[in-house]
C-alpha cells in the first residue's frame, strides 16, 4: 500500500517514462535528495533548480510553451505567492491568444498545517489559487487520488496545480485501493522506489510495472454516504471529517462527506445532488475564513438551492491569521479539528426549518 508521496512519485515516473513530462524540477527535486518530501527520488528527469520560484515558475511556462511538459515543484505553497503575477499570465494565455497556445504544465506544491512547520510552512494556497483563472486544481486526500489525478494532471493541455496537503503524505491507502500493478506489501514497495539513508551515489530505484490510472479532473466521490447533513471538503480534512461523521453515527446523526478533489473546475452536479438530499451543508477547509473558497460554494448554494436548504449553511475554516504558531495548541486553534466538524455537524442537524 503505497503512501500519498509515493504515489504521487510513482505517477512522475510513469509519466516520464510513457507520457512526455520531459522535465521535473525544483529546490532540491533532483539528486540526492530528491525532495523534502521525497516525491522525486529516483526520477530520471528531475534536476535541482535555484532557490528562486519565480524562476521555477518562468522556466516551466517557456518550456511548456516550446512544447515541452513540464511538472515543476514549489517546495512550500508559502513562497509561492511571489509569483502570482506568472501564475496569472500562464493561466491566460490560451484565452489571449485565441486557443493558438496551451501551456501544458503540471506545479505541485504542498499545502496546508499539520506539521509544525510554523509560520513559513504553513499555509493554504487553495483560496488565492481558485482567484486565478485559467488553471485546473486538484488536491487529493488519499494515495489513489493522488496518482489518478497526477496523470490526469501530467496529460491535460492546461496548466494544473496539484495541491499536496503535507500532513497526509505519509498516509498510506487502504487495501482495497491499491494502485494498478502496486505491491501489496508496503515494506517491498519501499524496498523497490524508497532511497536508503545515508551514501546514495550508486542507487537506482526498481520501478514497479504500475499501470495508468486517470481520475477526471472536476470529478468529485463520496466518501462517505449519508442523508442528514452534507460536508463538502477536500485534502486533509476528508479523513478527519469522515471520522468526526462516523463518530456522530452513534448519536444518530446520519453525514455524508464529499471529496471535491478538483476546486476547479468543481463538481456542482454531485454538491448540488448532495445538498438537495440532506437539506443542510458544512464546507470545511483549512485556509483562512475570510475571502475563503467555501465562501463561494456557500454564495452559489444559497443563490441556486436556497428552497432545498432546512439550514443556514455553515463554514468551518482556518482563523483570519497571518500565520500559524509553533506551538501545538496555535497550530491546532487555527485550523479545523475534528472537535470543531463535529460541533458544527450536530448544530446543523439539529436546526429545523
């Protein structure tokens, strides 16, 4: 059962190796370390770049734009917002140039608390990255959503930004969602595509014969079914909402969460079903509250479901904080905890029309 990095690793591989991505790059994304996070060990096209985001983000659109495909990494979402203005440009550029240009580039970058990375390598990115036009999001919450959306991602001719929530890379699937063609024995996965610690001069990893697997882009899943309250989320918090659901189980309280996945283009057919079935709807995230991307979904519901609703939607959200502190109690005040869901799930249940 592979972990969310590796599968995220093994999508990079079979898609340098079968879907053109010619080019991996980024801050330490090369040998030897391969990533902070170990995403790319291993990888045959990646190399290291300078510490300099703007360049990376430059150097991806030329490629892209000289008909390469590219996937390039923003080592932390946190220093990703000094290139709004690139990220702008290779957002527009199909629609300026009249449908003459894509730019087929995959940026990743991790998002999101949950290890005490303190005021640098904390924060979201979802809200500002759907307040650019132009790109596809996605962030997963599991490792099979993880690689089906990467080469789902690595083929579209549109640049898409594949969120990584770093408090859930180390998590591993469930048996019953392995990828095609994965080891069902985590510790031979690792054995194959893991580097060893210490002198790496001479590895090489032995790549499993992992099979394609595409999960559309704008497709969101249940995952979990109910018909009391909606929760609509994505990325770390699916787990954590699943389990704040299944918990409130005992006390009758019947939840049905729903993975986005995708945060642009959404999945409005699935949330508006979903809404229409349970009459009350929590979206939950970890940017910060204000100008947040569940403030939008909760405007477009009222505006187009506002008979079906039995409720006030609600929003639980990351604190309007510049940051987030070291200190376990700051990081745990300001982000969604599973405490904090399952308050706002039973209010909202309990609220009659």
């Amino acid at each position: 059962m592979a972990t969310m990095i590796q599968a995220i690793r093994l999508a990079l591989h079979v898609g340098e190796t079968r879907l053109g991505v010619t080019d991996i790059f980024g801050e330490d994304v090369g040998a030897p370390l391969g990533g902070v996070f170990t995403g790319t060990q291993g990888l045959e096209t990646a190399w290291n770049t300078p510490l300099d985001e703007r360049g990376i983000v430059g150097t991806a659109i030329g490629l892209a734009l000289a008909g390469q495909r590219p996937v390039a990494e923003i080592q932390f979402c946190d220093y990703a917002f000094n290139t709004i203005d690139l990220l702008k440009l290779a957002g527009n550029t199909y629609w300026s140039s009249g449908g003459d240009w894509n730019v087929p580039m995959v940026l990743m970058t991790p998002v999101g608390a949950g290890i005490r990375g303190s005021i640098y390598h904390s924060h979201s990115f979802d809200a500002t990255a759907t307040r650019i036009p132009g790109w596809k999001i996605v962030m997963p919450s599991n490792p099979r959503d993880a690689y089906g959306l990467m080469l789902s991602a690595i083929v579209d001719p549109n640049p898409v930004m594949f969120l990584m929530p770093k408090a859930l890379l180390r998590l591993k699937g469930k048996p019953s969602d392995l990828l095609p063609g994965e080891p069902e024995d985590d510790k031979q996965l690792a054995s194959m595509i893991d580097a060893p610690l210490g002198d790496r001069s001479a590895w090489k990893p032995r790549w499993p014969d992992v099979q394609e697997l595409y999960i559309p882009i704008g497709e969101s899943r249940i995952a979990r079914p109910g018909s009391r309250v909606t929760v609509l989320t994505y990325g770390r918090n699916v787990p954590m909402a699943v389990a704040a659901a299944d918990e409130l189980a005992a006390e009758g309280i019947d939840t049905e969460v729903l993975d986005l996945r995708s945060l642009h283009p959404y999945d409005w057919p699935a949330i508006a079903a979903s809404v229409r079935k349970t009459n009350r709807v929590l979206c939950v995230n970890e940017d910060t509250e204000v100008t947040n991307f569940g403030e939008h979904l909760i405007r477009r519901i009222v505006e187009e479901l506002f008979y079906e609703l039995h409720a006030p939607p609600r929003l639980v959200a990351g604190a309007h904080l510049p940051g987030i502190g070291l200190a376990d109690a700051l990081e745990m005040a300001s982000v969604p905890q599973k405490d904090g869901i399952k308050t706002a799930i039973r209010e909202l249940a309990a609220h009659e029309p």
